[in-house]
C-alpha cells in the first residue's frame, strides 16, 4: 500500500545504525497516515563529507526491509523443541505477564545474579544499545561487555598511541597526500565510501599501494598490488622496516624527539636473515621494491589505512601494531597527508562517554557484574545463570565455536527472551520472542566509529502495535517489575518519560553548537575536514611520546586449540570467514535471497581444487576438531593456494547445515579479545 498522492509527506532525519563504516544520514520522508508503508523515501544526505550522498549497496531500500512479510509483528511463544523456529502467536499481554512471572520468579529462588544479558551492536544506537543497561544494572544482574570484531587492533594501537585514533580519515582527499596504502580492506565490499574518495584521490594523481593476500576490486585498481602469504603481515612489515634500517631511510629525527623505546625495534629488524622473510611472505621482489621506493619518495606524504579483516587473527592487535611501526619510522604522522586509518570511536570519546552516561545512569551502580561477550557459552554454561536475555545480537550465527555456544543455549532450565526483528538462528533457541521496532520508528543517536561525530535518528510511525523499541520494552519492565516488587521511589525514577525527553538530555550535553547542527543538517561532525589530528605529536600516554616499549616483531606460536592434534585425511586449510557482498553481518538475508545459495559453499583456489581432485559442484565434507559439515565445492580466483573461505552471517540453515564459526575456537584474540576469526584450520574431504 503506497501513500495517498494528496497526503502532505513529513520529512525526519535518519542514521542507519547498521554496525558499518558508514552510519549513512539521510532524510526520510512519511506519510504518517498510511496503514502500513508509512516510510516513502529515504534520500541520503549530499553534504556529508563522506558518505557524499549514496547509501552502499546492501541497504538502499530501507522500506522494503521495514514492510516485509516476514517481520515479526506479534510476540511469539515456544510451541517446539528449541533449536527450531517454531512458534505460537500470542498476545502482548499474554507474553508480558509471562516475562513477569518468570524474571519474579527467578528472582525469588536464585537472585539477581542468574540474569544475564547478552547485547551486541545489531542497532548502534546510542539509546537502544545502553538504555537496557539502566535495567539490568538496577537489577544486578549479569551484563555484557567487550566486544567480536576490531578490538584486537584497538588495544595494539592503543599500547603505542594511547588511542586507536591518531588520524581524521578525510585527510584521504587532502592535497598533501600522494600515496595512500590500503592494507587489508577490500574497500569497494567494506567500505564503498572511503572506496569513492580513494578513486577520486587517484584521478588527481595520488599514487595507490593494496597489501592484501587476496585478489580484490580495489587492488586491481592500484598502481601496486603486493600480495604477501595470508597471516604473513608481521614477517613483512620486519622486512619493510629491515629494509628502510639498511637504506638509512628512517626518520631519526622524529624517533628522537617523539618516539619512546624503538632502539630495541631496529635491532630486531636487523637480527633476521632477509632471505628468510621473503621465503615467508613470498612476495614479488620487483613490487616489494618498488614498494620500498614508494614510501621512500612519498615520506610525510603517505597515509595508511589498515582494515578490520586481518586482525581477526589471534594476533590480530600485534598485526596492526608492526604495520603502525612503518609510519612511525617514517615518521608520517603529526602533519597533513600523513596517519593511519583504523577505527575512530576513540576521538572526543569523553563526550561520547557522558552522553552515555546519561542513557544508561552508569553513575548509580558501583558494582556492576560483567562478563566478555565472546565468552558467553562459557557463562551459559554456569548453572546459576537461568534466565536470558538477548537484544541487538544474533550469537548463533555471529560467535565462535557453535557447538559449545549451541549446547548451552539448549540448556532445558534456562529460559530465553529475544528481542528480534525478523526470525534468525537465535530466536531458534528462544522460549519467547519480542517483536521490535526498526531503527527509523525510534528516537536515536549514532556515534560513527570512522567518522567522528554524532547523528540523530527521528522517530517516525510503526503500523504494529506490539514492536516495541528497546526503550520502551526496558523502561515497561523497569516500571512493571518495580511496581511489583517495591521498588523505592529513586529507582522507579529511572524508568520514567520517553525516547524523545531522553534524547534532548543528551544532546544538552552536547552542547548548543552541536545540538543546533545535528538538528538542523542531522549530523554533527567533530572536526573540519582538512582536520590534522595530534599535529602537536603530544599523544595520550605517560611519556607524551609514542610507546613501543611492549611492541615486539617476533610473535609465539599460537595455542594448540588452532591446530590439528593428529593427522586426518586431506589437505589442510587457513579458514578465512568474510562477510558476504550483499550481507551485513547476519542481517538483511530477507533482501538478498538470491546469493543464499553461495552460504552453501566452501571456495579454494583453483589448483587446491585439482589437488583435492574435486570439481565445482562436488559434495565436501569440512572438519576441524569443533565440528564438521558438507558444504558444495567451487573456487574463487583471488584466493592463495592453502586457504580457504566460507562466507559467514549468511540466512538461517538447516540442522544439517552448520556455518563457519562452528569451526573457530573460542578463543579470544590475544590483546583486545575478540574473536579469533581468521585462525582456525580445516581440512576438506571429497565425498565418493
């Protein structure tokens, strides 16, 4: 049902809260009246300086998704055994006095204690990820933090900088920069916008450098593409800095003056054998030197920008630190055209922090139970723990080591409550389902993680009456609870008033400057463009100086769990698990249903395939010590010989049919703990 032509459209400012390099403002426009399609339109914001008025390419129909068939409209009650979606509608109410009597009862037998939350960034709104905090923090009970993803690459960035985010990424397009080296990021997939500036940045004449093991867009676009071994990036970044030692190309001056311990570093790089390190990486000796001459003619002009996918590897922070130690030898930061791009939640992080103060009355509670989100199996399989909830988060399909996570959750004494959108493998194991409202019916705030700065979302009409945003769900129960169990006047207070009053509170603490732009542009950027961050070189550590004191060049082996213990039949394979084109994470399956079929398939390179005597289309049986599965064999011509790569975040599968992290230990990443993604190995087996 579309709009009536006459109806007056009412225009709100959106942000998509998709947990994405983008976090897209746009303008939505609604006719308030309509029965059921009330958005009409969403029209991307021209003037934001990266986004630059396009949305990518797995989300430019925002109506589509908030009007399918599929969503969930109605609470959902188990009628099945758990681990499949099968459920009976019922009434809210009826589901309301369920929740109640459950949370009354395990209260009452075994304290707040057996309550544990598990919530992710499914919606990177600010409200809708830390106001259910106010409740569970209230409650005492168990709450999630850390997170799955770049926190390796932070707490390695963070070791040497005091911050992981030393560089304002518009600096892309600044004149000053004439050689710009993507490492690890497949830009045009990940991260289409910085893909559009570093194509604009090469028409104008900025030479570009792709270290990447894979064959991608955007390294067939590059002046240089160096293709190191997967998992080799420690081994070539010595042999970088071996180099540039042996050149006398180094920046002495600026390791003098603003560098703290990085003698120990130069002698490191000199101790290996050279031949040795090319042996490792295997990567062409005339492109590695044509590399080195790059960044020998394009010093205090060059910029790094370091991707999420390589350090989902069990070492994934010591990775992006030893790519970090070719800058800081250079001595590239501090000016314009100069830096490393990572991840840029951690700039004026300090308001950030107190707008989430604010949402989530963190100040109230001194003690608070806490445990690591990759670690939920093991919290879930603590019998004290019988009642969970889960919101913004799709752990059976997104953590590692499925079969222990799976096993716990089919638990018989612990009841589960997912707050969900759309049916997914999580609300499999679910005892009762909430339907919620989309990001564009809720009163929100979206801090973006690469681009500083703050965006607002504007409530606009949900035609179901029983989706409910976080908000409302956590401030009902709040007061619903409280009122039953005489709860004092203070803490009922907590629960109290809407998104909207909410979000004006917050953005009083923003200030007037920002609050006046946010309101009228629908963002608020934390810099100017032409931005030069720590141009004083006045980092936030003890010294002031950048720290390598903790860096080493040498890493460990990994732990065993990453290893086979015994020799089984076929070859082995390095697992790499990507994010599909036309998925983000384990949402939007409802709009791409035509590459379900790709979730189907492991990928090798086309002389593993003759090696293994297969043919596309061939049945494979994939094992690892933590489980195993047939999947259709195909190849994939950007991979290397001894990887190979299952999609992961697909749709739901059957039973029989398991996804990639059922292969990953659980193992979190060594610095950050994250999740430990691109570690694991498996074998592949062809089934006569």
């Amino acid at each position: 049902m579309g709009s009536n032509k006459n109806q007056t459209l009412i225009s709100r400012f959106g942000t998509c809260s998709k947990d994405c390099y983008g976090s897209c403002v746009f303008t939505g426009y609604w006719d308030d009246s309509a029965p059921i399609q009330k958005l009409i339109k969403a029209i991307p914001n021209k003037e934001h300086p990266f986004t630059q008025g396009f949305f990518c390419p797995k989300f430019t129909n925002r109506q589509k998704i908030l009007y399918h068939e599929e969503r969930l409209k109605h609470p959902l009650n188990r009628s099945g055994e758990k681990g499949l979606n099968k459920f009976q509608k019922t009434t809210f109410s009826k589901a309301w006095e369920t929740l109640l009597h459950k949370i009354n009862e395990v209260l009452d037998e075994h304290g707040p204690g057996s309550i544990l939350s598990a919530s992710y960034s499914g919606n990177m709104g600010l409200i809708s990820g830390f106001y259910p905090l106010r409740f569970f923090n209230n409650l005492g009970s168990y709450i999630s933090k850390g997170g799955i993803c770049n926190e390796g690459g932070c707490a390695g960035l963070a070791q040497m900088f005091g911050t992981y985010s030393m560089t304002n990424p518009l600096q892309i397009k600044n004149s000053e920069t004439h050689l710009i080296v993507v490492w690890g990021s497949d830009l045009s997939e990940n991260n289409n916008h910085l893909y559009n500036l570093v194509r604009k940045a090469q028409k104008k004449g900025t030479k570009l450098v792709v270290v990447d093991s894979k064959i991608t867009k955007i390294s067939q676009q590059a002046d240089l593409h160096l293709r190191p071994t997967q998992n080799s990036e420690v081994v070539l970044s010595s042999l970088i800095l071996q180099k540039l030692v042996r050149s006398e190309k180094i920046n002495y001056s600026f390791l003098k003056k603003h560098v703290k311990d990085y003698e120990h570093l130069i002698d490191k790089s000199l101790q290996t054998d050279e031949e040795e390190k090319h042996k490792i990486v295997r990567v062409d000796p005339t492109k590695f030197a044509n590399f080195i001459d790059l960044l020998n003619e394009h010093r205090s002009h060059t910029i790094f920008t370091v991707g999420y996918g390589i350090q989902k590897d069990f070492y994934g922070g010591r990775i992006v630190q030893s790519i970090a130690l070719i800058q800081i030898f250079l001595g590239n930061f501090g000016s314009a055209g100069t830096g490393l791009i990572y991840s840029q939640s951690d700039y004026n992080k300090s308001l950030i922090t107190k707008i989430i103060h604010e949402i989530n009355q963190d100040r109230l509670f001194s003690n608070k139970n806490e445990y690591e989100i990759i670690s939920l199996s093991e919290s879930l399989e603590k019998e004290k723990i019988k009642l969970l909830f889960i919101s913004n988060f799709n752990p059976a399909n997104s953590l590692p080591n499925q079969t222990r996570l799976r096993k716990s959750l089919m638990r018989k004494d612990l009841f589960t409550v997912v707050l969900e959108v759309f049916q997914t493998e999580t609300t499999s194991f679910a005892d009762l389902v909430f339907p919620m409202k989309y990001d564009v019916e809720t009163n929100d705030l979206v801090a973006s993680y690469y681009i500083p700065g703050i965006s607002i979302i504007q409530s606009g009409p949900c035609p179901y009456p029983d989706c409910v945003s976080n908000f409302e769900f956590f401030s009902k129960l709040g007061h619903d609870l409280g009122l039953q169990r005489n709860w004092d006047l203070q803490r009922m207070k907590l629960f109290e008033g809407n998104d909207g009053e909410l979000l004006d509170k917050c953005l009083e603490i923003a200030g007037k400057k920002i609050t006046s732009e946010v309101l009228e542009n629908g963002y608020s950027l934390f810099f100017q463009e032409d931005s030069v961050f720590f141009k004083d070189l006045i980092f936030p550590t003890p010294s002031k100086k950048i720290d390598l004191s903790q860096i080493s060049l040498r890493l460990p082996d990994p732990p065993v769990k990453f290893k086979f213990l015994e020799d089984h039949i076929g070859k082995e394979f390095l697992l790499l698990t990507p994010n599909h084109p036309r998925f983000l994470h384990s949402q939007l399956g409802v709009l791409n249903k035509n590459f379900y079929l790709e979730f189907e398939k492991v990928f090798v390179s086309e002389d593993d395939l003759k090696e293994l005597k297969c043919k596309p289309g061939d049945v494979v049986v994939v094992f690892n010590q933590f489980g195993e599965s047939e999947f259709d064999i195909d190849t994939l011509k950007s991979l290397q010989s001894g990887v190979a790569l299952i999609y992961s975040g697909g749709p739901i599968r059957s039973n029989d049919k398991r996804n990639p992290n059922y292969f990953i230990p659980g193992t979190p990443e060594d610095l950050g703990h994250s999740g430990s993604y691109n570690s694991a190995r498996i074998r592949i087996k062809k089934i006569k």
